[in-house]
C-alpha cells in the first residue's frame, strides 16, 4: 500500500475548496469544505511541529509537505 504524503493529503483539501468556489458543490458541501480547511491549517502546523522536534533531537528532517502519514 502507497503512503500518502501530507503534500498529497493538502492538495486533495484545496481541490474541495476550488470545487465549492467554483459552484460545482452544494450549499452543504460548501460548508463542510470549512473544516477542510481546518484540516489543511491543523496538518501544517503538525509538520511543523515533527519537522521542530526532528531537528532538536539532531535527526533528518524531511523536506515541508513529504512527511509520509498512516
């Protein structure tokens, strides 16, 4: 099974957003389309976070948008 990368997962987010704005979703999906982008700022700040503590524990960090997720 292919690992998703947390570039991948934002940008299946921001295909939903560009879909609402554009009309091609309803008025409920639309809403919804807001906690993607929750989702989207929450999954930044968490790479942010691996990638700080990677750092200061002296390991590898991978490059913004490559951390393989489950």
């Amino acid at each position: 099974m292919s690992k998703n990368k947390t570039k991948q997962i934002r940008k299946t987010l921001i295909d939903a957003l560009e879909r609402s704005s554009n009309g091609d979703l309803s008025a409920e999906d639309g809403r919804n389309i807001i906690g993607l982008a929750n989702q989207i700022t929450q999954s930044m700040g968490t790479e942010v976070k691996v990638m700080t503590t990677k750092m200061k524990m002296g390991h590898q960090v991978e490059k913004f948008g490559e951390l393989e997720v489950a």
